[in-house]
C-alpha cells in the first residue's frame, strides 16, 4: 500500500475543494432550501392521522442522506472530468498501484462529501431540525459512522460508473434511473411505512434507506429496523462497492 | 542495453490497426525520433510504450523490463509528456510538481531541491505559485516538461513537445532538450511532424505513416538517400575545375550552369573540404562554395509520396491550443 501516493491524492482533493468556495455554498444551497422550506413549511400541514409527527425533524436525516449521495455520486464521477481533460494520465503513468490510486480518490471524494454533510448536521441542529436533546457522545459518534460509510459507498458507485464511461452523455441517464429513484426510495422525504407494498419491497433494495434509517434512529430515536441491521447492511453494501470501483478502475482502458 | 526494444507491436481500434507492426531497437542515451503526418500512429506508439494502453499483439521491452507483464517496473523508468494538456489547472504549479514528486514516492527532501531544479530550468519561478489555469499555452507545455523530468527518469518520452509553441521558446526547448540527453545522458524519444525539429535534435529518426515505420536512420544517412548533396561552386575557370572534378571517386556528377558550377556527391560535408584541396592544388581559385542539403521534407515526399501536410498539422495544433489555453473550468 503506497501511502504516500494515497496522501497527495487525498490531499489534492481538499485542495480544489477549499479552493472553490462558491462550489461549497452551491452544494450546499438545495439541502438548506429544502430543510427550511419544505421542512418548516410543510411541518404544519404534513401530518398523519392520529400520530404526532413533526415533518421538520423527520427530514432532517433525509437531508443529510440526500447532501451525501448527490455529492459523493458526483464527486466519484468527476473521474470522467479528470479522464476528458487529460489529468488522469499524469495519474496512471505514475509507478503507483491501481488500488491505491482508486483508495486515494475514494478517501479525498469521500472526505468532501462528509464535510458538506456534516455542514447540513450543524444548519439542522441551528434550526432545530435535530434536537440539541437527541445529541450525546456516542449518538454523534454513531452519526458520523452512519455519514462516513454512506460517503465511501456512494463515492464507490460513482467511480465505478466512471470508469465505465468516457464522456457525461450518459449522465442524464445516471440521474434519472440511479441517482433519483436511489433518492425517493430511500425514505429520505416521505414516510415509506404507509407506501404499497410494492414499493416498500422494492426500497428494501436501495441501500441509502439503510443510511437514511440508521440517521433517524439515531437522532429521532424511531427507526423501521434496529440500528445494527442498519450498520450491517451499510457496511457490506460499502466494502462491495469499493471492490467493485476498483475491480472496474484497473479494467478501465484494456 | 537498448532502452526500447519492441516486436511486431500493433495497436487496434476496432478492424482500424493505428499501429500496425513496430519493430523498433532504441539504445540507451539515444536521442530518437518519431517523425510522421497527423494520425500516423505516433501517440498511440508512445501511449503503449508507457502503458497507458495495451498492445493487441506484439512485445516489447523497456528499460530491461517487459511491458506487458512488468508494468510498474517498466512506470518507474520513464517520464512522458504527453501531446495534450495533462495538469490539474486548480493547483499551482509548484503544487502540480509536488504532486508528481510524491506519487513517484520521491523524499519530500528531494522533492523540494527537484522542484527548484526543473523550475530554473523552464524559467518559471516567478509563476510557480500561481493556479495552473492562469498560465499562457507556453508556460503549461514548459511545466509539463519541469514535470516529465521531476523524478529523473532513464526514458524521457515526449510528444510534440513544441507544439503551438513560438519559435522562440521552441528553440528554448531544443536546447533544453538537447541538454537533458547529452549532459544528463537520459535517453529520449520524441514524437514530432516538424521536419527541422526532427533534423535538429535527433541521433536517429524512424518515419512513420499508417502505422508502420518506413524508413529508419540518421538524418544524414535518410537523406543520402535521395542522391546525396549538391555544392555548387562558384570560380574564375568553372571549365578546368568541372574537367578535374569529372575523374575523382567522390564526384557523382558536375553539371555546369552560367555562373556557377553544380557538383553532386553522396556526402557534401566530406566532399567539400576535399574539392577546395584539389582545387588549391591545380591554382584554381574558387570565389565561393555553398553545400545545400536535401531536407528531411524531400526525404519524406520520397518514402510517401506525399508532404507531410503542414498546414494541416498547424491548424489541428491552434485548435489543441486552444483547449489547452482555454481550458475546462467546472
Ligand atoms: N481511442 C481511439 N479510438 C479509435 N481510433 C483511435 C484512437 N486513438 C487513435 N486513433 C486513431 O489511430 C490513428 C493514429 O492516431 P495517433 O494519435 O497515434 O496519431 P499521431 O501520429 O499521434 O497523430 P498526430 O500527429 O495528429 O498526433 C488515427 O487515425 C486515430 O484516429
Ligand atoms: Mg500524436
């Protein structure tokens, strides 16, 4: 394991990152909007029958799920940025190994990605979407192990799709049958107890509803399954999609 | 030891072979070149070579390692700078070095010294801490070559190293490239279609069209091919020289014109020195004598047929230039 080359990479993505300030407030706009508007707005009108249910606290996990796969997918992708305009060979000639190259680009991603959701965290607790009262040591803790998988999963997915791929014609296609319905599905924004039972069974797929539902327990205290089955299922999901990237990665151009 | 040496390489893009069979033997601390017209096969012989992509038939050695079985061996020798942009444009330049210094698991101490050895040596200091994407065309392909050189590599690939370049810095750059080869003794293939880039820098050159080499060798000798030099020679009694010069060995033929006389010979360098001896020897005075030599340009209508098409090469490199001034901006 070259540690080095892990390094420079990682460390080249913080480097754009913090660069590009307005980049950081774009990413961060939708989620905001989202937690503020239809978060507030529709707390008082959204309401189930019979259950006390508060709309702004529900989606405040969703949120957080949502800022993390669109940033980690995209941020995975931009492998095709850096393939189009050349930077990419500077990166495959090096004497450094596929695996590393690929473990270096998923840490950097993955890192920007936690960050912008760790962001959306804080604007969720200012606002009171999360409950300074759910918040512990180990609450915090089990959040951030929740975010930090989610990251490296869906970073994965994003460079996998990438090394397939050698230009962003199919990206329309990625968004609306990857990205989009991975979004709706994942429960992030609307309750999927009291979906059909078709739907529900189908969501059972899509591994953000495991992200999604760990965050809930862990900061509503209410989840669809116990938070350890929420873990295991995030955690295979993410060590096979970082074996898939780099399988696909050190196939890519043969 | 050769520092390259392939069999049979062929490269296919579909039922279209780019390459199609290079047999190539490049010795250690030879300055060799790659001379040919747009799409000849001359990137994807290179991209091969340094295992960016993978021959569909054919073997081939670099540095003593195999490149298809012993690739990061094969990495660890060579530097490349390739014929299109290739620096992260939101780094710095000192930032873009650093990180091709570590990736090639340099010491951050070396790192440091290398940095400012190849920065001197491409004279841009004073821009080595601006973004990338703030440089002009000439200052990027100048830190692609800082950066081909960082970790000090025994093969040096370059691909169209000036191209879009002004001719003063592309002048610059042959001395620079020149200087790596003789003083540092790094062996280098250069890529090019600019005929007195070819002549000026290389020991040896292979010219190549549709994928095959046609021809392989000094510039000296690929031109004595056509029938050797012409000097023509200017004197108060063109007569008796032109009688004198008939008889000798190295003479292929005279041909006397009003003002001047033409003598063909196989290697006017050589040639030369001998006629004015001779001349000295039988009290002729020679007013004046001017070698002219076949250019690489005549070589290469004689092996194809056809010109390199220079024109055409020069508008695809605007558009190159282009994309790399202009860049891409997320
Ligand atoms: N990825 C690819 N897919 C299909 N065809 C390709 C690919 N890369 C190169 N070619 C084709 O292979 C041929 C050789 O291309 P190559 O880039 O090696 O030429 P070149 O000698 O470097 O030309 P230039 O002087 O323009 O750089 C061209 O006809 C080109 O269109
Ligand atoms: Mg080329």
């Amino acid at each position: 394991m070259e540690f080095n080359a892990i390094y420079i990479m990682w460390l080249r993505e913080m480097k754009r990152f913090f660069r590009a300030k307005s980049r950081i407030i774009g990413n961060l706009s939708m989620p905001f909007i989202w937690l503020v508007i239809m978060g507030i707005g529709l707390s008082s009108s959204f309401s189930i029958p019979g259950v006390k249910f508060d709309y702004l606290a529900f989606i405040a996990p969703g949120v957080i799920g949502m800022t993390l796969l669109f940033s980690s997918i995209f941020s995975g992708i931009s492998v095709i940025w850096e393939k189009q305009f050349g930077f990419l060979k500077e990166i495959l000639v090096a004497p450094v190994s596929r695996t590393s190259i690929v473990l270096g680009k998923i840490f950097g991603s993955a890192t920007i990605s936690f960050i912008n959701g760790v962001l959306i965290m804080i604007i969720a607790i200012l606002i009171g979407s999360i409950s300074i009262a759910s918040l512990s040591v180990f609450s915090i803790l089990l959040a951030i192990i929740f975010m930090i998988l989610i990251c490296l999963a869906f970073v994965s997915v994003g460079i996998a799709i990438a090394s397939r791929l050698n230009n962003m014609e199919g990206f329309q296609m990625i968004m609306s049958f990857l990205v989009m319905p991975t979004f709706f599905l994942s429960g992030a924004f609307i309750p999927l107890q009291n979906a059909p039972l078709w739907m529900g069974t189908i969501a059972m797929f899509d591994p953000l509803l495991y992200g999604v539902d760990g965050l809930r327990g862990v900061f509503l205290g209410v989840s669809q399954f116990p938070i350890a089955i929420d873990l295991g299922v995030l955690a295979g999901f993410c060590v096979a999609m970082i074996l898939l990237s780099s399988y696909l990665f050190r196939r890519m151009g043969e | 030891m050769n520092a390259i040496e392939t069999k049979g390489l062929v490269k296919k893009f579909g039922d279209f072979a780019a390459v199609a069979g290079i047999n190539l033997e490049i010795k250690e601390g030879e300055l060799f070149g790659l001379l040919g017209p747009n799409g000849a096969g001359k990137t994807t012989t290179i991209s091969m070579l340094s295992t960016i992509l993978k021959p569909s038939s054919g073997s081939a050695s670099v540095w003593g390692k195999d490149l298809l079985h012993d690739k990061d061996s094969v990495r660890k020798s060579i530097g490349i700078v390739f014929q299109d942009p290739s620096l992260d444009d939101e780094l710095t330049g000192r930032e873009n070095l650093d990180f091709h210094g570590r990736m090639y698991a340099m010491e951050p101490g070396l790192i440091h010294e290398r940095i400012a050895e190849v920065l001197k040596l491409v004279e841009l200091e004073s821009k080595a801490d601006a973004l990338v994407k703030t440089y002009s065309g000439g200052m990027k392909r100048r830190l692609e070559i800082a950066r081909g050189l960082m970790h000090k590599p025994k093969i040096l690939f370059l691909d169209e190293p000036t191209i879009g370049l002004d001719p003063q810095t592309r002048r610059n750059l042959w001395e620079y490239i020149r200087n790596f080869n003789k003083k540092d003794g790094i062996t280098i293939i250069l890529t090019t279609h600019y005929m007195e880039e070819a002549d000026f820098l290389c020991d040896r050159i292979a010219i190549i069209d549709h994928g095959k080499i046609i021809a392989l060798d000094t510039p000296e000798k690929l031109k004595e091919v056509l029938g050797g030099d012409i000097i023509t020679v200017e004197s108060t009694d063109s007569n008796a020289l032109k009688k004198l010069l008939e008889g000798q060995v190295f003479v292929k033929e005279t041909k006397l014109f009003d003002e001047h006389l033409n003598v063909s010979v196989d290697n006017g360098g050589k040639a030369l020195p001998k006629l004015i001896e001779l001349a000295q020897k039988n009290k002729i005075t020679v007013d004046s004598a001017v070698l002219k030599r076949p250019s690489l340009e005549d070589v290469f209508i004689h092996y194809t047929g056809r010109t390199i098409r220079e024109e055409e090469a020069s508008d695809k490199d605007k558009a190159r230039m282009q994309v790399k001034v202009g860049g891409f901006r997320r």
